[in-house]
C-alpha cells in the first residue's frame, strides 16, 4: 500500500471512530506531515479521497474541516458474480449496471464495478478488493446486481448498505411483480380470443411444493383457471435446471411444442432471452402470428431488439428499477425501515401502445 494511502486509512478510521467532531477544524497538512514523517504533497494527496468520501471538506482561508456523516454516500460498489461477458443472458445485468452507473453519476456518486470471475469454489469467500473496500469505506453501500448460491451468504454479512436483485431478504432486494406479469399476459391472450396457453421459459419454474420457487408455477396454474382458460403440462415447456443459452433454449422448445399434435391458441414466452429464440423458431417454422397463434413476450426496456412478428409485451423497465435500488440504499441511510420491493410489469400493444388502465389492474 502506498503512503498516501496509508494516511487516508488512518485517518478514515480516526474520523469514523470519532476522534474529530462534526464541524471541527482538522490539524494542518504541514502538522499531519510532521506527524506522519511524509511530505505536505503526499497528506494533500490522502485528504483528497477522503474530501471525495464526504468525511472532510475544504474551506477556504479555513483549513480541512471534518464532515462526518455516515449518511453521506459519495461511492457505491455493483458486484456481479459474474464476467458479464457478451452474451445475449447477461443483456438486462449490464443494462441494470449501466443504469445504476449514469443515475448514481447524475447524483456526484462514484461507482465501483467489482466483477468476481472466481470460480464456484473461490466464491464461497468474500471477495478480497471488496471487503477491502467495504471496511475502508470507499464505497458507503453496495448493489448486488448478480450473485448466486456460493457468494450470497457472505455478502449478507458484509457490514454495508446493500440493495439487490436476489431473493435473498438479507440483501433488501428489489425486483419484478411475477405473479402481476402472469395476470398481465394471459389476461391479454384471453382478450384476444384464446381458450387454450401455453408457456415457454428458460428460467427453471420447478413444480415442487417444497422449492422456493413453487409459488410462480402455481400461480400461473391458477391465474388460467381464474381466466377460464385451459393448459397441459406438455405446453408448459420449463427446464429442469440451470440452462445457459437461454435463445437455444427458446428456439428448441418452441419447435417441439408445435411438433405436438394439439397445441394451445396462445403462448407466454419468458424471459425476452428465450423470446428471440421463439421467433425465430416460428419465422423458420412459417407459423402466422397473430393468426395461428397469439403471442405475448417479456422485454426489458433497453435491451430491445428488432422482433419481426406482431406480439404483445409485458415490459419492466430497467431505468426504473435501478431508480428504486437507489432509493432503497437512501431510505436505509436516513434510517427508514426495509422491505423487499417488487414493482409492477407494463402492458403494452404491438404498436408500443398501452391498454386502458383496466389491463393493467392487477387481483
């Protein structure tokens, strides 16, 4: 570690421990110098991380004075347990980091991206630079965009202001309304005529009482109910793990549901990574939409892509959501009580139009 940064964690950790009040006047660079056995240029150069922190500030004709207020956020860290590689799967997570970069930014707060590219093993460990960063506090909160089951339990015990996009309550997560989306997309196929959906989704929806995930599977069983439409298992084209290339997977699935000697009227394709695949397997196929079939696809907005057939959308919006994990982070600094937060999905029409409001009502 450099000297200048070893001063600023020495003197980080005596304003946080509160050897200097709020308002007090901080002993002279030439003073730390002497105290330090350094030059004046390397204490000036470790007091500005901690004026860019929001611990110090200086005044003119004054001197350094201490700001401390552990409120203040001036950098945030965005974990991914993941590369974030190009491929078309990690689109939503490096739009969501590329939201939380440019809002955070507009707001004179710094980001830093740590991306774990460990291996599963490795990751049972907290990742070194980020515990680093979190006990210096050079970042005052984290936002967990991608995690998985080896890196979870240790980030939940990192002592910082987090928000996410995992399930996990520990790590105050911020998310979609699934069970709104289903009501969303087959209340609209029933409009538009069907009496029979089915669904096409790369994300495992297991169909055991005893998974966590159980609840989405039987809400879509009793959304069709309540709708008075009809589905069979067969139509209901889920994986039974983990699958990696989620368009394939689309692309694959939607041929062998039209294979099928009965097939539904309608089709709910989830998420927009395994929508790409779907139309493309129907083009290839030559199935007329909406003739032959109705369709209805997951988008995320800013990660469109050109779809050549007439289908309807449920939409989240990314810009929305990384909005709301900030606020999440701001409401945990002022002191304000937590809660997961799950906002609502968008209806919108071939045309990019939305419906009337009574669409979008959810039970």
């Amino acid at each position: 570690m450099s000297k200048h940064s070893q001063i600023t964690t020495a003197l980080r950790k005596r304003l946080l421990q509160g050897e200097w009040r709020a308002g007090t006047l901080l002993p002279t660079t030439q003073e730390l110098a002497h105290e330090f056995g350094t030059s004046v240029f390397t204490v000036q150069t470790a007091m500005a991380s901690l004026v860019e922190e929001g611990l110090v500030e200086r005044r003119r004709s004054l001197g350094t004075v201490v700001r401390h207020n552990p409120a203040v956020l001036t950098c945030a860290g965005i974990y991914c347990s993941s590369s974030l590689l190009d491929e078309w799967e990690y689109a939503f997570y490096r739009e969501l980091c590329r939201q939380l970069q440019r809002q955070l930014g507009d707001d004179g707060i710094r980001t830093v991206l740590h991306l774990d590219m460990r291996s599963k093993k490795e990751k049972r460990t907290p990742l070194p630079e980020l515990v680093e960063a979190v006990d210096s506090r050079h970042i005052q909160a984290l936002f967990v965009v991608l995690t998985d089951d080896a890196s979870t339990p240790w980030l939940t015990e990192l002592p910082v202001t987090t928000s996410s996009v995992c399930s996990d309550p520990a790590l105050d997560p911020v998310g979609f309304d699934g069970e709104q989306m289903l009501q969303l997309a087959l209340g609209r196929l029933r409009d538009q005529g069907c009496e029979t959906v089915g669904a096409i989704s790369a994300i495992q929806v297991p169909r055991d009482p005893l998974h966590s995930y159980f609840r989405f599977y039987k809400t879509f069983v009793s959304t069709i109910a309540d709708l008075g439409l009809r589905t069979r298992d067969d139509w209901v084209i889920t994986p039974p793990a983990h699958v990696l290339n989620h368009e394939r997977y689309g692309y694959e699935s939607c041929k062998t549901l039209w294979r099928q000697a009965e097939r539904p009227d309608g089709i709910l394709v989830y998420p927009d990574t395994s929508a790409r695949g779907t139309v493309m397997a129907l083009l290839e196929l030559g199935v007329r939409v909406p003739g032959e079939l109705k369709l209805v696809c997951h988008r995320n907005t800013g990660v469109d892509w050109a779809c050549p057939l007439p289908v309807d959308w449920v939409v989240s919006d990314v810009s929305r959501w990384a909005a709301t994990m900030i606020e999440q982070v701001h409401r945990q600094k002022r002191g304000e009580p937590i809660e997961p937060i799950y906002l609502p999905y968008e209806l919108r029409f071939t045309n990019g139009t939305t419906p009337p409001s009574r669409l979008r009502e959810t039970k």
